[in-house]
C-alpha cells in the first residue's frame, strides 16, 4: 500500500479487521518489520489521539518515529505556487517535502481543511503534493476531506461490540449493567450534533464511505443544509428527522461538521446560522431512548453538554475510549501494509 486515503486503498475489508484482531492479539508480532526504518509524522494541526496512536503504531513494528509539528520549530511554509516569497513564510513547500522524503520510509501528514477555497480542500491540494513530491508512502492523518485512520479504528470498534449483549457500567461512572438484544444486520447512524465553531468534514465523509462498504445498514442525519460530498455518502439514506433515525438504531456516530457546500457553495464551511438555535441536536437520553440500547461512539476530542450530555457519555454504552484505543490497532496493521510494500 504506497498510499492509505480511501476505503479502496485498505482493500477486503474483513481481510483489514482480520489484521486488527490479528495485531489486538499480539500488537508487536511484527516488530521485525520497521527495523532500521522511520516514520515520520508531520502535523500542520493539533492532536492527542492521531500523535500518540500513530507513534505508538510505529514503535509496535519497530521503527523509528520522527514528528514534527510544522507550525511550532519548523519555518514556515508557503503552500502557493508562483507566490512572490515577501511574507513571513520562509520555505517553501516544494523544497520542504523532498526533503523530509530524504529522512524517512513512511510519511504522515496532518493537515485540515483550511475552508478558504472548497475546490482546493477537496482537490486535496497539501496531500497531493507530499504525494507527489515526497518521494515515499503517505498516509493520511487527517487532511482537508478525509479521516481513514479513524474510520478504520471505528469499524474495528463497531465489529467489536455489534453482538455483544451484555455491557458492564463503565468503572469510572459507575451505573447499571445494560441487557441488549443486537440487530442481526446493525444499524450505524451517523448524526450531526452543534458546535459553536467551524468543523472539517473530514470524519464524516470517512466515516459514511467506511460504512457505506461495510457490512451494516448506514443512516446519516443532519439539518438542511449540512448534505456531505456525494463522493462519500453515496446512497446512504438521509433523513432529516432526527428521532426518526435513531430508532432501533444500534450504534450511534455523533459529530459536528460545518456546511460541505454541496447545495449552496457560497456556504461552503460556515456555521449555519446561531448554534444554539440547533441544540436540540446535542445527543442526550431523550434520543438514544428509541434506539437499540445503542453504542454512543464519538471520534474526540468532544465538547460535552454540546454534541453530548454527560449521561450519554459517561453510560455503559458510551464506547468512546475503545474506540481511541482502536486507533493504535487501525494505525498498525495501515503501517504494517505500508512497509511491506517497501
Ligand atoms: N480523533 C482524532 O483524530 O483525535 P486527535 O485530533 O486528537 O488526533
């Protein structure tokens, strides 16, 4: 695998969970394999779970792990070409990609949607050319409009816990057990929660074109206005009413994102109108009555009492910390591809 973006590029899905639970087993089975080579992570934006998972991964096969995070110690990068060069932004970043390819194996880059020009964040315009001239692998850690190392934690996460019938309360909130009786085909719905600031879509669209090729029954909702790329939401059925989606419902995906700019471009990123006029979106008891007893998940970092109440997430059914756990699983077997294919 010489890139890690899409769905496609991880190939027969139960063969890509039959690696993670391969690797839960024994996560440093493979440690052979990244002896004497590096991996370098380069972080145009912040993260605690993408930063220490991904190191993590990397020292699971054995390599040696170099991150940067280009906006603190690094120059600062020109993105444009043809700019003439007066601004405070010193290096260019034809020249500082080739030569982080000159240090490396492997590549990772973070680098979310700046929201300036739609067509430049879904041309992948930064990713591209770390593809283009770094020379090595690259895999995406978040860029402008996906999220496949997370995507791939969660359907880990979701083949995990789909039969389980019996949940223990969390030991750090305590509560009830919980007695649930699983779909036989699990419904997955991916539901858009308020945020005061503008979010990427990039775990969304990950997320939908995941579950849009696993085995599941995937609904997306949303207000008006918020419709994801069809690229990646494909067919999925998307209903407008809230409740209604979550009935029966087994897992719950909650998430912000700001305005994709599919109907109306001119919106492209932007908060549709004042958040707190959208907070009976926020996922509390009141949903998640009408589903399955369902699994909340939630990528993190999340602003409680926003997307979520406190109950929802502290419940026995809140899966949100194994699903960032899964995220060194997902992260390993997408390296372990990747030096194979050295
Ligand atoms: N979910 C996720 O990518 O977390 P970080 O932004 O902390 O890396």
């Amino acid at each position: 695998m010489k890139i890690f973006q899409h769905v496609s590029d991880i190939g027969n899905l139960q063969q890509a969970l039959a690696d993670a639970f391969e690797i839960k087993q024994n996560r440093y089975k493979y440690q052979e394999l990244g002896k004497n080579k590096t991996a370098m992570l380069i972080f145009f934006n912040n993260s605690l779970r993408t930063r220490l998972s991904t190191q993590k991964a990397a020292l699971n096969l054995g390599m040696n792990v170099i991150v940067l995070d280009v906006n603190q110690g690094a120059w600062k990068l020109e993105t444009e070409r043809g700019v003439i060069m007066e601004s405070d932004k010193s290096e260019h970043l034809l020249e500082a990609i080739p030569v982080m390819g000159c240090y490396c194996d492997l590549i990772g880059v973070r680098s979310f949607a700046r929201f300036e020009s739609r067509k430049d964040d879904y041309e992948e315009k930064i990713l591209n050319q770390f593809i283009q001239y770094s020379g090595r692998p690259v895999f995406f850690m978040e860029s402008a409009t996906v999220h496949p190392l997370q995507a791939f934690a969660d359907l880990i996460t979701i083949e995990e816990y789909k039969d389980k019938t019996f949940i223990q309360p969390n030991p750090l909130f305590g509560g009830n057990p919980v007695q649930r009786t699983p779909n036989r085909r699990p419904k997955v719905v991916l539901s858009w929660a308020p945020h005061p600031k503008a979010l990427p879509q990039a775990v969304p669209n990950s997320f939908a074109e995941w579950m849009n090729a696993a085995d599941v029954d995937f609904v997306v909702t949303h207000p008006e206005g918020y419709e994801l790329d069809p690229q990646f939401v494909g067919n999925a059925p998307v209903e407008y009413d809230q409740m209604k989606a979550f009935e029966g419902a087994d897992f719950i995906y909650a998430k912000n994102w700001s305005c994709p700019g599919v109907t109306r471009p001119e919106d492209y990123g932007k908060v549709l109108g004042d958040y707190h006029d959208y907070l009976s979106w926020t996922v509390s008891d009141r949903q998640m009555a009408v589903t399955n007893q369902a699994f909340f998940m939630h990528c993190l970092p999340v602003r409680r009492n926003i997307i979520v109440t406190d109950s929802v997430i502290e419940a026995p059914t809140s899966i949100v910390i194994p699903e960032a756990a899964n995220r060194e699983i997902s992260a390993t077997v997408v390296l372990k591809r990747m030096l194979e294919s050295l």
